[in-house]
C-alpha cells in the first residue's frame, strides 16, 4: 500500500515503507510532522502572473490599479523572508511585469542571483532576465553577479551559456567585461554556430563599453566570416563594424576582407530560393544590409577598395526588386554606399536616380527618406539631382508636415542663379499656403537665396515684396533690417521703385484692414517712405514703369494728403504693435521734410502733437520730443531728418546679461561663464541694440565747454563721421536722436554753425596693415583661420571656414565673444552652408580703448550627414602689438 501524499516526508511514512523508520518517535512527534505537511498543503498558491495582468488591466483607476501592485509586490516581499521559497520563479516573473510598468522592485535584485545560482533552466531564465532589467553598473549588487556568470558560460548546455553572455553584453561593466573578456574570446572559437553567434554580439557590446579590448577580439573576429551559418555571418559583420568604426588602425587591418565581403553579397544576390533566409522574394536582406553597411565604411577615402566593390554596387541597384519595402530598403543602403564611397560618376547617376523613383513611391516613409538622403547627396553631384526638381517641388504639396519641410530644404539647396526665377515661384507659393512653423524659417531662406543669386535689382526688390507680403507676422526680425538695408544702398531709381511698390501694398492694408496681419511690411513701407516720400510724390514718379512679370497694376501717383491720411488711419489702429507705430510715427515726422506744401506739415504736426499725451510711454517721448522739432528747434528738422545715408550690414551686440534668446544667424549670443574664466563671457542670449546702447556706442565728446560741442551734444546719438555710418534704426528712442537742447539755447547758437556737419570730407588714404594668420580651431576636417590686420584701436578680423570633409556643412554658424572691456562688430556671414573644398567668411571689428591683450572665445555649430555638431574654443594667440 502507497501513501502518495506522503510522499515529500519520509519520516512519517510506516515501518515497511520507510527504510529509515526510527522507532524512537512517539506518536506526539509523529502528529506534529503530518500537522506541518498538511498546513504546507494548505498554503495559499501565488497568483499566477497571467491573473495578475488581468487584475492590473480591469483597474478602471490609476489608483485601483496602485492598490492591486502594492497587494501584490507586499505578498511578493512577504515570500522572499522564507529562505527556500517553491515560487520564487513565479514571483520574480510578477515582479518583472511590475517593473515594466514603471513601479519600483528593487527589492528582487538579491533575489534573481539566488535564481541564477540555480541549477535549474528555467530558474536562470528568469534570474538572469531579471538581472538584465534590474541590474546596472551602478550598483553594487552586479559584482556579485561575476562569479556566476563565469560558471555559466563554462557550461555544458548551450542555452546556458547563451543566457550567461546575453546578460554579460547587456550589464557589464568596464571592470566586469575585463574580467570575462577570455571567455568571450574562447567561445567565439567554438564550433557551435549558436553559441558563437551569441559570443561575436557579446564581444559586440564588450568593445563599445572598452575599447581597449578590441585587440584581444581581431583574430578570431576575421574567421567568422568564412562561416556557413547566416546567424554566425551578420553577428560577425556587426562586430567588425563596430571596430572599423572606433579604430581607425582597424579599419585599415579589414580592409583587406573587401573581397571576402564582395563574394558573400555576390552569392546573396545570385542565390536561388532557399526558405530559411528568404524575405518576400529577396535571400537574407538584413545580412545584406549589414554587408552594404560595412562595404561603405571600408570604401570612404579609399580608391582601391571602392573599385573592388563598384561592379556588385552595381549588380545590387539593377537587380533587386523594387516591389516590396525589402527591396527598398537594400536600395537604400546600395545609395549611401555608392555615395560615400569613391565611386565611378555613372553609379552615382543611377543612386540618384533610384531615390527620383523613390519620391514617386507611394509610401510616404520612403519619399521622407529619398528626400532626406537627396539633402545630404545634393552637394556631391548636384546636377543629378537637379534633373528631378519638378518631383522635389511637387513634395511641397504633400499633406504630411515632415515631407514638406524636407521639401522645403532640400528646394533651397537646388536653388542656382540658372533657375532662381523659377524655383522663387514656386516657393513664393508655397509660402503663401504654408503652415505657420514653415513660414519663418522658409522666408528667410527665400530672403537670403535672392540676394545671392537676384538676376537683377528689380527683380530682386520685387521677390522681397513678395515674401514680406505672403509671410506676414511670421517674418523674422532680421528680414525686416536686412529689406531695409538692401533698399537704403540701392540706386536712386530703384529707391524710388522700392517706395512706390511698398506704397501700393501699405495703401491696400490700409483699405481692406488687414495690417494687422503684415506688419513687418508696414514697418519696411514706413521706413522707405519716409525716407524716399519726395520721390513718391514727384512727377517723374509716373515716369517709373510698375507692371513686373506677375502683372501688377500701374501705380497711380497719390497726393501728399492722401498719404498722411493713411498714416492716421494707421497710427489709429488698436491692433498694430508698438514697435509699427513707432516706425510709422518717425516715418511722418520725416515726410515734413519730404513734403513741400504747408497744409501737409501743419498736418503732419498735429498728428504728431496728439502723440504727447499718448497712454504708452515710448510713443508718448517719441510724440513729445517730435513736437520740439516743428516748434522750438524747428530749423534743426531739415538736418536732423535728411536722408540716411546707405546702410552696412552689421550687427552690434552690446554686452549684457540677459539670458532672452535670439536668431543665431544675425546675432551674437552672450552668457556669463565666471567659473570658466571671470573676464570671458561666451554669448548665449542678448538683444540688439536700444537707444541706449547706441548712445554709448558713439564716439565720446572731448569738450563741452565750446560752442561747437554744445551742438553736437544734440546730435549724440547720431554717427556723422563719415556718410556711410550705420545710423540708429528707426525703431530706437527718440532719445538717441534728439537729446536735450539747452546748450544751444543758452549759448544761442547759430543754425549756420550745422553747415557742413552733415557732409563729412572724405577719409585720407592709408596704408594697409600687414596681415597675420591665427588658427583657432582645426577639427574633423574644419579649419577656421582669423585673418588679423591692425589699426590702432579697432582690429579687423576675417574669419575664414575651410573644409575637407566629404560631406556639406549646413547650419553653419559662426560665433564669438571678448572680455568687456572691448567691442565686438560682426558683419554678416558670405553664406550658411559649407560645401566640401569650399569656403566661408565673416567679418569682425574689434575696438580696444584700453589696449589690453586680445581673447577671443568662439563657438561653431553646424549639421553635417544629419547630426549636429558643436565646437568650442579659445583664442589668445593674438600678436601681441595688435592695438598699438
């Protein structure tokens, strides 16, 4: 008779079925035993974890469900007290689902070793599952782990030994991979495929974490690929991919195996059916993949080894099919390589051609990444690409917001002085339907385009207007200053023009009411105006032709009242911005001296005296000080409100913390940096100048006690030395133009005494300084060079950017800072992208009162294959005789 229940406790079972019956037991004893089996037997069964994913799920709150995970992770803690727990596998399994979901369950590291010591599978299944999740390097606990794991991978079932390197790839640590890095190299050489497969992406994720190590790993690394086994091959070609991309002593060392490569991707492509590696009709497109990858990491800058891999290139672009996104996607790999590498020009034209047939592809994943690969390829061989601008321009249309941006960029890189027109209509109606987030950054790139290649000064005007238009409020604030800087040193004909077409456009805002929408155009239309009105006035005004290639209406001269009644309706609106009607108002005042007949300037005067009383303080001093030039001081307006002589394109920064942010391209950026060096601040954040900065930007007045001085103490803010100074924009503070008159009313000076302050005699020739060169940073093929020329106290500085990469650098932006004690004026830079071989330059100034030693801390940043880059540095290299 058998007592299967009894079965787990031999001491109770009777004399003749327990061989170790000891008689000495009392029945008292024999009770306690049987009573302790069977509250075992009683014991509640864990919940099993598929019935807790069903708890966790029907929680209808996020409370609800805290309270079935606090439950179970107590009752969990709980059984890790009982020192051999039946169902600590189970419960482990639980608490990893717990972790998943974002809940704490640390408290199962020790737990999961005691798994992994286990001798059973599916207890170091789950133990070392559980280690990958909950151990890190940081921690502690993970050496306890090193001992095991080496046991484990010296075992004799495979299984085991791949869970011990999966969990070594995934959590060692540089102390840890030392340690174990002999076994990983032993197991490579194992002739078992799937423990060899394991140990190559073990000794994967072993090189990224020490690199050092990557010696160790070289000889067995190479045999791998004369492996049969497709798992063994693609594990092999990822390691040595890894190494030639962090060594570049390795690289050199496997460029040897490009035959190899060669062959293997040959038999791929010329393999008939085999089920096991086929991919909807293509033989193992990811070991293809992964050989694509690594065939142009060994062929970039190598002649040799590009040669040996152009015929299969070849035999890849032609022969894969094209009908499933398998076949797409070794294409696409076929395409960086043919493009990385030094390949023949026809294999070019066809990887070109094979992304054209991607934007055709109805799949937008596909045409996002022909667009996107198109934009790093453009500058290789751009007359491939241009062959498919009308597919290109066509994306601008399509409905999916990332697709059109690429659109959008990769339009002005194709954009030439050949199709400029063409491309500027196009993209001209793009920007006139296009979201908001597209139109800043598409009109400034429209801006820039026409200014560089504009096949003519009308043309050019005209494309401005446009973009000013059909961008509206979402034009940057650069765009406004750089329009007004291009009409200011244009011909006088095309001042003229420029005035009259901006007329056009204000008149219509003003009618229909939409001003609102376009005000950077009102503030360009009231700066020209202003300063060119008598030429919208005049009678040769008529003489000017106004229909351009788009058909527009003849312009219609108005009279001198019908324009100031438009200024009113305008500086009457409760929707413009202050910052329009500071221009509109400054505008007006201008107009008095632009307009002949009285009526207009007794108008214009009491539009302008409504202004002293205005609710906004800056319009109500604007309004005030105004008023003082039709009244006391009335013949000081001819002179003060002449026309601005034309504008140089440079930016002033004065220094100050702040931390608002602003345009990159145009502006310098600033930040404190006490920690790194208290009298260096590398610019991350300032605002152009105010009335303020520019009064101190101007040069200080010597004596006041002259009568001479007293009088240009009311010019202070305005720079008249020489005709082409930069003088203060019309946004800024009356204060800057017009400060306090007293001295020459208590001096009663003269008004003959301005005669010839205004014309300013030409400077004498000098002697150019001799140049000298500083490098100030050379890295991953960037060169920056300052190009120094001395003269007394300000420097002039051409920083020239030179590259060797094979790859254009977009974004390019170049900036700098100095101590306070100096004054730093950077023109604008020759362009914003940096094509391989090619060049960019930018202009700085830098004044020194004091004469002290010149540093220089400069920043680059750029985006180069798709990634950002940012490069820093400190000049102080200068020639020390620099200011003298």
């Amino acid at each position: 008779m058998a007592y299967p229940m009894y079965e787990v406790d031999w001491s109770v079972l009777p004399p003749d079925q327990n061989r170790r019956f000891n008689p000495a037991f009392n029945i008292a004893t024999i009770k306690q035993v049987v009573n302790e089996a069977i509250e075992r037997v009683r014991m509640q069964t864990p919940t099993r974890l598929r019935d807790l994913i069903r708890q966790i799920r029907a929680a209808r709150t996020a409370a609800e469900e805290r309270s079935v995970v606090n439950k179970e992770c107590a009752y969990i803690r709980s059984t890790f007290r009982e020192e051999d727990s039946v169902w600590r596998c189970r419960n482990i399994a639980k608490l990893l689902y717990i972790h998943m979901l974002g809940y704490p369950a640390h408290f199962g590291q020790l737990e999961c070793l005691k798994l992994i010591a286990s001798p059973r599978f599916t207890d170091k299944r789950v133990g070392y599952l559980g280690a990958m999740l909950l151990l890190d390097e940081r921690q502690d606990v993970h050496l306890l782990i090193t001992n095991c794991l080496k046991n484990d991978l010296n075992s004799n079932t495979q299984f085991v030994v791949g869970l011990a390197l999966c969990t070594l790839g995934a959590i060692a640590s540089p102390e840890m991979a030392r340690d174990l890095a002999s076994e990983v190299e032993r197991l490579i050489k194992s002739p078992n495929a799937y423990i060899k497969k394991k140990a190559a992406l073990c000794a994967f994720r072993i090189i990224r974490r020490v690199p050092d190590l990557m010696e160790m790993f070289l000889p067995a690394t190479r045999s791998l690929l004369t492996e049969k086994n497709h798992g063994v091959l693609i594990t092999g070609v990822t390691l040595i991919t890894e190494m030639c991309e962090n060594s570049p002593d390795t690289l050199n060392h496997f460029k040897k195996i490009v035959p190899n490569l060669v062959r293997i991707l040959k038999n791929l492509i010329l393999a008939g059916y085999s089920p096991e590696h086929d991919v909807s009709g293509v033989s193992d497109p990811f070991l293809q993949v992964k050989i694509l990858r690594l065939l142009r990491i060994l062929g970039k800058n190598d002649a040799e080894a590009s040669e040996a891999m152009n015929d299969i290139l070849a035999q890849v672009a032609t022969n894969t099919e094209t009908s499933k996104n398998v076949g797409n996607t070794i294409l696409y790999e076929t395409v960086l390589s043919i493009m990385d590498i030094k390949s023949e020009s026809s294999l070019r034209v066809l990887a070109i051609n094979i992304l054209g047939r991607f934007l055709l592809n109805n799949d937008k994943n596909i045409r996002y990444v022909a667009l996107n690969t198109l934009l790093r390829t453009v500058h290789v061989d751009t007359s491939a690409v241009q062959r498919h601008r009308t597919t290109i321009l066509e994306c601008l249309k399509d409905p999916d917001v990332s697709i059109r941006r690429r659109a959008m960029e990769l339009s002005f890189a194709l954009i030439n002085s050949q199709n400029i027109r063409a491309m500027m209509k196009e993209l001209l109606l793009f920007l006139e339907r296009s979201d908001a987030e597209f139109k800043a950054h598409c009109s400034s790139a429209m801006v820039l385009a026409a200014e560089r290649y504009a096949p003519s000064n009308k043309w050019h005007l005209d494309t401005l207007f446009q973009v000013l238009l059909k961008a509206g409020n979402y034009l940057r604030d650069d765009t406004v200053s750089n329009t007004i800087q291009i009409i200011s040193s244009a011909p006088g004909e095309r001042q003229a023009y420029a005035s009259q077409r901006l007329w056009i456009s204000l008149e219509r805002s003003a009618v229909c009411g939409d001003s609102t929408e376009k005000q950077p155009l009102i503030q360009v239309a009231a700066w020209t105006i202003g300063e060119y009105g008598d030429m919208l006035v005049s009678e040769a005004s008529n003489a000017i032709s106004m229909v351009d290639d788009d058909g527009v209406d003849e312009f219609v001269r108005p009279s001198e009242e019908y324009v100031i009644d438009i200024y009113q309706k305008l500086l009457w609106s409760t929707q413009l911005s202050i910052t329009t009607k500071e221009f509109l108002l400054l505008s007006l005042a201008k107009l008095s001296t632009r307009f002949t007949t009285q009526p207009s300037q007794d108008k214009i005067r009491v539009i302008i005296d409504t202004f002293g009383s205005h609710i906004h303080i800056e319009l109500q001093q604007r309004g005030v000080e105004l008023s003082q030039l039709f009244r006391q001081y009335a013949n000081l307006r001819p002179a003060l409100l002449e026309r601005m002589p034309p504008m140089e394109p440079v930016t002033t920064v004065e220094r100050e913390d702040s931390d608002t942010e602003t345009e990159p391209a145009t502006i310098v950026q600033q930040n404190s940096l006490p920690e790194q060096d208290a009298l260096l601040d590398l610019i991350i954040g300032s605002e152009p100048l105010s009335n303020g900065d520019v009064e101190h930007a101007a040069p200080a007045v010597a004596n006041n006690n002259t009568t001479t001085n007293d009088i240009l103490d009311l010019l202070s803010g305005l720079d008249l030395s020489t005709p082409s100074a930069q003088p203060p924009p019309l946004s800024a503070p009356m204060s800057s133009v017009f400060t306090t008159p007293m001295s020459v009313a208590n001096n009663n000076v003269s008004p003959a005494l301005l005669d010839g302050l205004f014309t300013s005699a030409a400077p004498m020739p000098q002697m150019q300084a001799p140049e000298t060169v500083v490098t100030a940073l050379e890295r991953n093929g960037l060169r920056v060079e300052l190009h120094v020329q001395r003269g007394g106290e300000t420097a002039t500085i051409t920083m020239k950017a030179h590259s060797s990469a094979n790859s254009a650098m977009s974004e390019f932006l170049f900036q700098a800072a100095v101590p306070r004690t100096f004054r730093l004026d950077m023109m604008s830079p020759s362009g914003s992208v940096l094509t391989p071989q090619g060049e960019i330059t930018q202009l700085l100034k830098i004044t020194n009162p004091s004469k002290t030693p010149l540093r220089l801390r400069i920043r680059i940043s750029y985006t180069i294959d798709g990634n950002p880059v940012l490069e820093q540095a400190e000049v102080n290299n200068f020639p020390p005789d620099l200011f003298n």
